[in-house]
C-alpha cells in the first residue's frame, strides 16, 4: 500500500488517523503496531513472519545487554545480533549474487523494506550496547520502533536513541498535526505531479537504448535524476509529515542535493538517514579519519561498497559504490587544493557544476541495466551516437515544462518565495493561505493519480 494510492489515501489514512486521535494515549503504541502490521500486511503479506522474526530476536538480545552484566557478554550478544541480521539480508538479498554460480539456490522474493527494518534494528542493538539508550523493557514499544509505517518501507533511517523517548511518551498537538499534513501534501505532490511525469520520459528513453541520441541520452540523464530526487525526497516527506501526526520527530533525508558544491557534499544532502546511519555505525567504528591518510581512504572505500551493496545485489551498484568512493577518496587528497581554490571565486564557481556532472554521471550507472548498457549510455552522452532524433525532439517538446519545473523545485527558491510571502501576512491569513494551498495540492495530486499516472515508488526494490 503505496502512500500515493488511493486506498492508503482515501481509506486506510482516514480511518487509522481517527482512531489514532480519539483513542487515550495509553493505547496509541497498540493501535500504531496493529496499523503499521496491517498495512505492511497489504503489501507483502509473505514477509510479515520474518518482520515478526526480526523484532523478537531484537527483542531478545535487547533485553540480554543490561547495563550491569559484563561488557565480553554484552560484546557476544551484539555479535549474535548482528550476525543474525546480516544473515537475513545475505539469504534473501545476496545470496544468489555471492553464491549463485557454484550453488543451485531456490528464487526467494525480497521482503519488503527489508534493508530498512534490519539497518533500524542494528541501531538499536548497537545503541544499547554502548549504553547510547537502555534495553526496551516493552515488547510494544520495539515493534513500533521497527515496524512504525511512516518509515517501516523506504525510511528515514532514524537510530533508536533519537526515538526511544518518544516511544514511551509524546505529545499530539494541533500545530504538528497541521505541520505534519502540510509536509505530507508536499510530498505527494512531489511524487504525484512531478516524479511521476517525468517517469514517462525515463521509461521511453531508458526502454531502448538501441535508439539513443546524445540529445535523448542527456534528457533521459536529467529526467532521471529529478524523477528520482522527487520520488524518494517526496517519499521522505510524506514520512516526515505521517511521523509529525503521530508524534514523531524523523529525520531530515534531503536538503537540495543538486545545488552541492563538492561530490562530498552532494551526499551530505542526499538521503542523509543512510549516510548518517553508516557513519555512525560503520565509518566511526572502523576509525574514521583517526588513524592517518591511508586508514581514511580505507574505510571510506568500505563504508562506500557497504553503500553500493545495500542498494541492490548487482555489480552495477558495486561499481556505483566504489565509484563515489574513489571520487570522494580524492576529495580528501586534494583538500588542500580545494581549500586553495576557495580563495578563488571563478575556481570555486566552476567545480559545482563539475561536483554536479559527477553526481549525475553515477545515476548512470545506478540506473542501467547492467554495465554494458552504463557503458552504452555513457558513450553516448558524450558523442557516441547520432546527435539527434525525430523521437529525441518529441521528448523533448513533451516534457521540457515538466523538467524545467523539476529543475525549480529541486532548489530553495519556491520555499524562500512562499516564506516572503507569508512573512507578509497576517497570522489568520497565514492559516487560510496554508489550508488552501495544502487542499490544492491534495485535490491536484489527487487528480493525476485518478488519471492514472502512478508509479511505484522506486526505492520499494531496496
């Protein structure tokens, strides 16, 4: 049950919210755990044994890491933990990949948002281990931690210790709840109006690279990295807002990637949950930037195959990984160079479209279909192929408002103009103005999803 479809729109939403609201707060962690089952239910209902799986053992080997018990045993439980759930991802996310060619294996479905839930209960066993926040003593209140539905599919990755509080107690107000409605109407109007849209594009160029132009190569490279920035971003929000309703603070996931000033900083703003998550839990661990030049460059490299491999079981991702590795590798060997070249303004000006070419160039390889067809596509971009096409100029001519309108949204501009705006007026006009901008932006992105635009969300198959 998708957020943009109507049944979790018009049916399940409504519904949930008033129960949610009207029931007294002793009751609300119930009725979130029974509503977040449900609608994981709805959408893979094979795979609710193994959510359940992973919440108990989780559970378990919470409950196993006292403070007061010795640090070898709390270390062999944490090992235990984590093995286990590394296990569950290499059997249903890698096994065919790692194994596949010397082993006959059985095709297992993926689980849904499996890489999501299993990183969010590693955070919790990590967190408790280090005495980051106690062991749940509540059943109820872990299996809302790890199955909330807001994040339970696609995330933010939020760590336990930045929810652990609001899991026992958290207050609903009517500004949240406003805000939270209001950020979910953004959101899906990213994902209906625009990611949408632009998916026709990518489909018809990306669908048959036999007929590629470097004019249909380069919108099919733009297409792609807005349709793909609204579609997650957008999905981000709408968790961000359902989080907001329930009385949740999520964490941020994106903050205007496109306007990087380095690849490095391109990932500090893109899906900025998954980065925190494996500096956290994987980066710093290893040692960071502590241990000299070459230890540095090390676990950036690890910490950026671990990125490329959690996205999929391909090389195409493996490749995608140690791609960005290798590039923010040399972002940290040619620091003092940057640092040189941030005195100069024409120098400076000039690597952010690079950072920004280089951002692009990876979506490339993280949306072919294999690394032949990378290579094909990247050839040509860059002349390899005949400039353009009658099929090229149609693209273009269909799609050129969508994609300008992308290339706004994807910066501040709207957001800084609606503040100006708003700043001007009165605070009941500021209430109206917002109410009817958020039923707008519900009954137009209502009405693209009726004329049957949908598409699924893209990061479901992570």
């Amino acid at each position: 049950m998708a957020f943009s479809s109507i049944s979790f729109l018009f049916y399940f939403l409504p519904l949930f919210f008033a129960v949610y609201w009207l029931i007294p707060a002793r009751w609300k962690n119930a009725i979130l755990a029974a509503g977040s089952l449900f609608f994981y239910a709805w959408g893979d209902l094979r795979s609710v044994p193994l959510l359940a799986l992973s919440i108990l053992v989780t559970y378990a080997m919470g409950r196993a890491m006292p403070p007061d018990v010795s640090v070898r045993r709390r270390r062999c439980l944490l090992i235990l933990g984590l093995i286990f759930h590394l296990a569950v991802l290499v059997v249903f996310k890698y096994a065919e990949f790692f194994f596949g060619s010397f082993l006959p294996l059985p095709e297992l479905a993926l689980p849904l948002g499996i890489s999501f839930y299993t990183f969010h209960a590693m955070s919790y066993l990590i967190d408790v281990y280090r005495g980051s926040a106690p062991p749940q003593k509540s059943l109820l209140q872990l299996s809302v931690y790890l199955a909330m539905f807001p994040k339970l599919v696609m995330g933010p990755i939020a760590p336990y210790h930045e929810l652990s509080v609001a899991l026992s107690r958290r207050e609903l107000t009517v500004e949240d709840t406003a805000a939270g409605c209001f950020r979910f109407a953004v959101g899906l109007g990213k994902k209906a109006m625009l990611a949408d849209t632009l998916a026709g594009l990518v489909s018809g160029i990306w669908g048959d690279l036999s007929e590629l132009t470097v004019l249909g190569a380069w919108l099919g490279l733009f297409g792609y990295a807005l349709q793909l920035y609204f579609d997650f971003s957008g999905y981000s929000d709408m968790a961000i807002g359902l989080g907001q309703m329930l009385g949740f603070r999520l964490p941020e996931n994106f903050r205007y990637p496109y306007l990087c000033c380095s690849v490095s900083d391109f990932w500090r703003r893109w899906h900025v949950s998954l980065g925190a998550w494996f500096r956290e839990y994987l980066y710093f661990p290893l040692g960071g930037s502590r241990r000299g030049v070459l230890r540095t460059l090390r676990n950036l490299l690890i910490v950026w195959l671990a990125t490329g491999l959690w996205h999929g079981a391909s090389w195409n991702y493996v490749l995608w990984g140690l791609y960005f590795g290798v590039l923010i590798c040399m972002e940290k060997l040619l620091a003092p160079v940057f640092r040189g070249c941030a005195k100069t303004s024409l120098l400076a000006g000039l690597y952010r479209p690079v950072s920004l070419l280089l951002a692009l160039l990876g979506w490339v390889i993280f949306r072919a279909p294999d690394l032949p067809a990378a290579g094909q596509y990247l050839f040509a971009l860059f002349g390899g192929a005949a400039a353009v096409s009658a099929q090229a100029r149609l693209y273009l001519h269909d799609y050129l408002p969508a994609l300008l309108l992308g290339c706004i949204g994807a910066t501040p501009l709207i957001s800084r103009l609606a503040g100006r705006l708003n700043a001007r007026l009165r605070p009941a006009a500021q209430t109206a103005a917002r109410t009817a901008l958020l039923l707008a932006l519900l009954a137009c992105s209502t009405l693209w999803l009726l004329n049957g635009s949908f598409q699924s969300f893209i990061y479901t198959q992570f």
